[in-house]
C-alpha cells in the first residue's frame, strides 16, 4: 500500500528505511510531469573514476553545488566522497521543487500539494491516492474526476497555504547529516541566479541535463549559467546520466582559463551532452563579472 504523506512525515514514520522513502517520493509527480525519483548508490563507479581528479584539487574543493537533486540521496553520497577524499566542502542542492504542504480540507479529506496548490497526493481516510493522470485512466475515464478535482481544488489550496492553514514540509530525504553540510535550495538551472555567480569549486549535474528532458538550446542555457557559477579555472564540473539498467555515461570537465572546458575522464563512453559542453565558448572566467580580485562571494 502506498504511505500517505501524512503517515510518512509523522514522528512515528520510520526515518531510517530508504526503500520506503524512495518508494514514497518516487510516486510524487511535479507539475512540470517529472517524479521525484533516485537511487541509492548509482555513482560508485564515478567515485572510483574521477576520485584520484577529486582527490588532487581536494584542499581548494570548498563550496560544491549539486543541481536537480530530486530528495538529495545521491547528494548525501556525493558529501560522503568529497570527505573520504579529504575535502571537507559544503554543498548546496538545488531542484525545481523542495518545498511542499500538507492541507487538511476536511477531517477525512487531506491533499499534499506543492506551494501553487498542485496535489502531489490525495488522502482519503488515510488511504493515499495519485492525482496524477495514468494513459490507461483516459480508457476507464478515470481521468474525468482526477481532472475534475484537481482544477477545483488548486486555488482552495493555495488560499488555505497563504493564510498559514497548513502543514510545510520538504522533499528531502531523511539520511541528511547532521553538521549542516547540504543545504536545499529550490532553484531553476534554466534561470542564472545572482548569489551562485562565481561561487562554486564544483558542480555536479546528474540525471538532469539530458537530450531526453532538455531542447539544445535550453541545455546551452544551462551550461552557461553552469560557466557562470563556477569559481574560476581548475573548478570541476561532472556531468552524468545513468540509463534503465544502471549504467552511467558520464564525463569529467575542468574549467580552462579561457572560459571554455576540457574533458578530464569519462565513463560509459562519456556524458551525452560533452559536445556541447567542450563546443561552448562563454566569457572568459576572470572577465565574466569583473576583475578576479573581486574573489569569491
Ligand atoms: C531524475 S532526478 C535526478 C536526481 C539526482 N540528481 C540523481 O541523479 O539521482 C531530476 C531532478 O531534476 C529536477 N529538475 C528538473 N528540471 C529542473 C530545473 N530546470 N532546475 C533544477 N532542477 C530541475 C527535477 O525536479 C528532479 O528532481
């Protein structure tokens, strides 16, 4: 049976089960259609790849910003590498969505939505039901009322969360650490966000610039405000995509001093867009916003 949100953020939900949290979050479909999904441990053989490159730059290896990381499993992983190879870095993680509210419309009716109102879950007497539409509801017609519902109970939603009348929760994944090391942000890599420019030592871009989900020209977009975010030459960018079967094609990038990226390692033959990526010429780093000396924000 699938959790209800409400079971799965109680204090009595069991915290420590990555199955059933991934199985939770993996159901929960966003407005712009994508699911909140990812898998422990699919980038051990990148660790192994692209660690003696890590290990090298280690010591200058300070601020790591992780984008589209969906809960933040994996980026709890990536904290663990970057400390095994003795860095000891801080992490942002951005998604499109992180935050999220539990409304209570009745005492038997509640709805998890995303801050717009957009039902991620319905809760009926406990039992947790997608609003989501399947290509097998339009032949049972099941899609009428979820249609129905979800049109209806949007902007009832959204009131109830501006007047406070509900329960805030994130999207992330409970086996965060402790000491503060990852910090969730909602962000959209599509859009270039002032307090990133020139902050990052490395990014890291798994599962989310792909030819599958992004136009040329919006993968272009994002590999210029990837440019934008990183500290300057030396910074590491890794770029991966892991198919059905669990397979990585991913490639290792470094900053050059001219703006523009060379390929350190790859794996699997190499990330998808590493054309794109090495073909892209953006400002040169030290001149991007100004002289170097105006150093790291
Ligand atoms: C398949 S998950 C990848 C999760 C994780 N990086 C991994 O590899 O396991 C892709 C994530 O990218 C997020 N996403 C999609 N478009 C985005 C955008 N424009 N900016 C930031 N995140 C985005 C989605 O919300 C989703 O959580």
């Amino acid at each position: 049976m699938n959790l209800s949100a409400s079971e799965f953020y109680s204090s009595g939900a069991d915290t420590t089960d990555a199955v059933l949290e991934s199985a939770f979050f993996a159901k929960l479909k966003m407005r712009n259609g994508t699911f909140k999904l990812t898998q422990p441990s699919r980038f051990q053989e990148l660790e192994v790849a692209f660690r003696p490159h890590v290990q090298e730059r280690a010591g200058s290896l300070r601020e790591v910003l992780d984008v589209g990381v969906s809960t933040g499993l994996t980026t709890v992983e990536l904290a663990r590498f970057l400390s095994d190879c003795g860095s000891a870095a801080s992490i942002t993680a951005t998604d499109l969505f992180i935050e999220a509210h539990i409304v209570e419309l009745f005492p038997w009716f509640r709805v998890f939505c995303d801050p717009g109102g957009w039902p991620l879950q319905y809760d009926l007497r406990g039992i947790a039901i997608r609003p989501w539409i399947r290509r097998l509801d339009y032949v049972t017609l099941a899609f009428i009322p979820l249609m129905l519902s979800r049109s209806i109970l949007q902007a009832r939603l959204r009131s109830r969360i501006s007047a406070g009348v509900s329960t805030p929760v994130r999207m992330v994944t409970r086996s965060l650490p402790p000491n503060g090391a990852i910090v969730f942000v909602e962000n959209d890599i599509m859009r270039q966000s002032e307090r990133f420019i020139r902050r990052f030592d490395m990014i890291r871009a798994a599962n989310i610039l792909n030819t599958g989900y992004f136009s040329a020209d919006q993968l272009h977009v994002a590999i210029e405000n990837i440019q934008a975010y990183l500290h300057g030459p030396g910074a590491l960018l890794m770029i991966a995509r892991t198919n059905r079967a669990g397979e990585n094609a991913a490639t290792l990038f470094e900053l050059d001093e001219d703006g523009s990226f060379t390929a350190l390692g790859r794996v699997g033959g190499g990330s998808e867009i590493e054309r794109l990526v090495l073909d892209f010429r953006g400002p040169q780093p030290s001149t991007a916003i100004g002289a170097l000396s105006i150093g790291r924000q």
